[in-house]
C-alpha cells in the first residue's frame, strides 16, 4: 500500500519522467521502488515533525488539556514538513 509520499512520487515520474516511469513499471521495478520512497519519506516526516513537537513544546499534555490549541499547533507544525519532505 502507498503512502502520499509515494503517491506523490508515482505522479512526477508519470508526469515528468515518463520514460523511467515506463521502464520501471515494464521491469516490475516501480511499486518495490515507490514503497522504498514512501517508507524513507515516512520516516523523514515522522522524524521532522518529532523535532517540532519538542522544539514548540507540543505535548501529550497538551492535547489532554487544550485539545484545540494542540489540534491548530500540530497543523502548524505538519504542514510546512510536508513541503520540506
């Protein structure tokens, strides 16, 4: 199963590199090599976003308490890691 990341992936190799799209999907070669780029982009957001919880003092604490104010600090914190990944 495909993360967004690998989903991403598969859409710029159909899109702009349309040859080794083919090549890869012809060889059997694309899905092991989609899930390999979702997988590693994965751990790289989980990571990133880790980093950020503790850096901005988003905590467990916090969602128990302010389920509002750590619901609109977590997205502040997602999206822009989306656009580094």
């Amino acid at each position: 199963m495909y993360n967004r990341f690998a989903e991403m992936r598969r859409r710029y190799l159909r899109e702009y590199r349309d040859g080794i799209y083919t090549g890869m999907l012809l060889t059997g070669k694309l899905d092991e090599h989609l899930k390999e780029i979702g997988g590693t982009a994965q751990e790289m957001f989980d990571r990133l976003v880790a980093q950020m919880k503790d850096a901005e003092g988003v905590t467990e604490r916090l969602k128990a308490e302010k389920q509002m104010e750590w619901a609109v600090s977590y997205t502040h914190l997602t999206l822009p890691t989306k656009r580094i990944v």
